[in-house]
C-alpha cells in the first residue's frame, strides 16, 4: 500500500544521497565492490564439485591459494565462476519476485526470509566456508524460537550440514583439497543438504505467504490482528 510505498521510497532516497555524498568527498569509497571480482571457485564451493568429479577424468587443473582460500585454477573454471554469479543473480531475483508477491506476514516472515535468503545466497556462493554454515545454524535457531514456523525441516537439514562441515574442516580438509573419495563424498553430504535446505525453505517461504489457489494455507497477517504466537 502507500505507507509500502512511501517507506521505500524515502529508504531509497537516503540511500542514494549517501551513495552521493560519499562518492564526492570520499574517492574510492566503493572500490571494494571490485575486491573480489576475479576470485574463481574455491573447492569447498558447490560449483567446486564439477572439478573435484573431473579431477577423477584427468582434468588438468590445480588448487592453489588466492583470496585466502584454496581455489582451483585451470580450464573452465572462470565459466563456472560465471554461472555461480548468475544463479545468485536469479536467486535475488526470486527474493524481489517473492516481495512483490507476497501478502501475508506474520511475526516469523522477517526471520523466515532472511534464513532463506543467506540459504540462496551461500549455495549459489563461488566460496562457502565453514563460518557461512554456522550464520545459517544462529538464523535456523531464530526461526525455531517461532511456534508454527515452516522452517523446521530446512533448519534439521541445516544442523545436519554444520556436522558434516565439521567432518569435512578441518578433520577431513587434506582430502577435499586431493578429491579423494572420502573429501568428495563429505562435499556431496554437505553441499547437497545445504541445497535441499534452500530449495525446502523457499517453496515453503512463498506457500506462507504468497496467495494461491482458494484454500491454500499461509501465515496469519499481522495487519488483520492475527499474529502468529512466539513460543515462551
């Protein structure tokens, strides 16, 4: 509605001035936007699964140090690099589609979206370290706090990956970095329950709060004097 409206506006407009006013009398001040730019796939990344399976075929490429993380260097790489970008593009583009398109909130919502936004956004991520799973462990245990949430299974699968992350660094590290069998499989575990976790919470982020076909279930609405209760 309007007060939507006009929030957003006046967000943007500050916004902008800032953007503005350090832009002038701060050269330089968005350089770091180009800090990361040419970082390639980091191996414990779920694009990094392609090279660890080629690996197994002879491919030529190499794991080296950059960025401060271990990252292959070879053939295709900056392709994959690429389409990493470009799922997270789309995966933004999902979260501004599911604004626009979404109706229904209740208290959860803000921490339902924000648990599956960092879920997206670390998936669909060149690197995922270790630290990105134990973000989505604090924002799964947010939305637990909420009686009714819908994200309990993302947030089961979410604990489930910090476990396996701990098998795979640092116990297990010198075998991703060879794409053993063993570093393999733990990337495998890890990665794909990461983006079941995504894929869960996102369906069930828009089935809340999206409205579909007469008598499809979402969250009470605030503003209708129904909150959803908190657990005490």
């Amino acid at each position: 509605g309007r007060p939507t409206r006009a929030a957003w506006s006046s967000a943007a407009l500050a916004g902008a001035g800032l953007a503005a006013a350090f832009a002038l009398w701060m050269p330089g001040a968005f350089a770091f936007l180009a800090f990361q730019r040419d970082r390639g796939t980091e191996v414990e990344s779920l694009g990094a699964l392609v090279f660890h399976l080629a690996r197994q075929f002879g491919w030529e490429g190499r794991v080296e140090l950059r960025y401060g993380s271990l990252e292959f260097v070879g053939p295709r790489v900056e392709l994959v690099s690429t389409l990493a970008l470009g799922l997270a593009v789309l995966a933004l583009g999902w979260l501004l589609l599911w604004r626009l398109r979404a109706r229904s909130f209740a208290v959860r919502t803000p921490a339902e979206a924000a648990f599956t936004a960092v879920l997206l956004f670390t998936v669909t991520s060149r690197v995922i370290s270790p630290q990105y799973v134990v973000w989505l462990v604090g924002l799964a245990a947010v939305c637990l706090v909420f009686r009714g949430t819908a994200m309990t299974l993302p947030a089961v699968l979410v604990l489930v990956a910090a476990g396996v992350t701990l098998l795979e660094f640092p116990i297990g590290f010198g075998h991703v970095v060879a794409s053993d069998a063993w570093g393999v499989t733990l990337l495998v575990v890890r990665n794909g329950l990461l983006v079941a976790a995504s894929l869960i919470a996102a369906r069930r982020l828009w089935r809340s709060t999206v409205p579909g076909r007469p008598g499809a279930k979402t969250a009470p609405n605030v503003a209708e004097g129904q909150p959803s209760r908190v657990a005490r």
